[in-house]
C-alpha cells in the first residue's frame, strides 16, 4: 500500500503563488486550501501534516515555525493588508476586520495602540461576502486580492494605511504575515521533514519561472498584470532570516503587552534539508 498523501494546508491568495504553483500535480501531494485563520487548526487537529499559519496563531497554538520552508512577509508596504476609515485613525472607536487573518487584526491594533493612542473595539466582517454591499463600515480592515480588486477611493474611504508599510515606519522592520509550521509534537516527524524539503525546492523552482506562473494567476483574479508582477516580485518576501525572525519576535512582544497573543515568542525548528 502506497504512504498517504503530504497533507499541505495552504491559502488561494495570489500572495502564496510562488510557493505553491506546481504542487496541485504532484504525485503524493495533497493541498488544502482554506482562509489564514483557519490554517492553524487543521495543524493542531492533524488534519494537515505543515500549513502556512497566520503568525499570531503560532503564538496561541502549540504549532512549531519550520524556518527553511518559507513564510510570507513584506519589507514595507504590502498592498493587500489595509485599514480603510471614513475618519481619522485616533478617532476609530470601532473597526471591522476581516475574519480571514488573525495576525492583520493583531497588527492593526498594535499600530492603532502605538501611532494614533486607540484601543478601538474589533468587530468580526465577513468581508468576501459583505463587500459586495452598499452598507460598508466606518472603518475596516481588509486583506488578501480583494483589496485590490475591490478597489476602494478615497472619496469612499479618505484615510487608508497599508499596514506593512506602517510597521515598517514605526519599527525599521520588516513584517511577517504567515510561516510554514507544524505541529509541536511533529517537529522531528519524517513527514513533516518531507513536506518542508518538497516546499523549499518548489519555491526555489518558481522563483525562476515567476512571470509565466503569475500572468495567468493574476489574470483568473482580476489583477491588472503589471501590478500582480510587481506585488510578488518587489514587495513580497519568501525567505525566513534574521531580520525576519527579529521582526516576529518585535510584533509577537507588542502583541503580548496588549493581550492579544498567548505567548511572546514562538518555536522554531531549524533542521538542516534532508536528502531524499
């Protein structure tokens, strides 16, 4: 009887495309797509063997970060993680957040707390659905290719901060949004090891092809080419380093100071490649 498939919970953002084109045809491979908040709980269940989790959720979750794998993060603005207000940022009482990311809510308040002194209440906003709708919020946070290609105005929303590019202002760091991890327990598991060594050399395969991979991803979005171009090739960043790792450490230590994140700091599992 053939191994069970590598179970890789993933998101569909155009973000995670670099990452993951190619593994839908792999043999012994099984990609799970899902939103960034859920990613977490189908590691911790067992029901995927790695997954791309939402940083704040490694901090909340027994989950363990697999370093040479890869991550998503920005070294400044990031265009799809963003706070839209109809009022100035110190006077947000109340902001309604996108339930796909838990680590954008977290960031989002840190940034309210540190720039503007607001603690403002966060308000559950479905916004795939909702979006769509007349009655939109005051203020909002939104992530992922709908806000690009939702395309909100200023006369709509006035004041609006990419949140990558405020952290980096207010920090000189870059942001991590999403790391590859597994379970605690599994972080020496053949599996595990196999699925991070198969990720790895994917990326690294993608990164050479990244124009032909991306034209028609953006395209079935409704990107505009040359944004989708310049989103994963100059503002998005895939390799885990020491800035990286500092910057986690820096939003993981705010986070905690507001009680938004069980932990202050998160395991990291540094095995070198295997061979296989």
């Amino acid at each position: 009887m053939p191994p069970p498939d590598l179970r890789i919970a993933c998101v569909s953002y155009l973000n995670t495309i670099p990452m993951i084109a190619g593994l839908d045809a792999a043999q012994g491979v099984t990609l799970i797509r899902a939103v960034p908040s859920k990613i977490a709980g189908l590691i911790a269940s067992g029901d995927a063997d790695l997954g791309l989790a939402s940083v704040i959720d490694l901090a909340r979750a027994p989950l363990t970060a697999v370093a040479r794998a890869g991550m998503i993060g920005s070294r400044g603005r990031t265009m799809t993680v963003r706070l839209l207000s109809r009022v100035e940022p110190a006077a947000i009482t109340r902001l309604h957040a996108d339930t796909d990311s838990h680590t954008s809510t977290a960031l989002a308040s840190v940034i309210l707390d540190h720039e503007f002194g607001v603690r403002p209440e966060i308000v559950d906003y479905h916004a795939r659905e909702l979006l769509a709708g007349d009655d939109l919020p005051e203020s909002v946070l939104i992530i992922g290719d709908k806000v690009v290609t939702a395309a909100f105005t200023t006369d709509q929303y006035p004041h609006q901060i990419d949140l990558g590019e405020a952290w980096a202002r207010m920090t000189g760091l870059p942001f991590v949004y999403a790391l590859w991890a597994c379970a605690s327990d599994r972080a020496d598991d053949k599996r595990v090891m196999l699925a991070a060594d198969l990720l790895e050399r994917q990326r690294k395969r993608n990164t050479m092809r990244a124009d032909t991979i991306i034209a028609p991803e953006a395209h079935a979005r409704g990107w505009p080419g040359d944004t989708a171009r310049s989103y994963v090739g100059d503002l998005l960043h895939y390799e885990v380093g020491e800035p990286e790792r500092s910057a986690v450490s820096a939003f993981l230590a705010r986070a905690h100071a507001l009680g938004l994140a069980g932990a202050s700091s998160i395991a990291w599992n540094d095995a070198p490649e295997h061979a296989v």
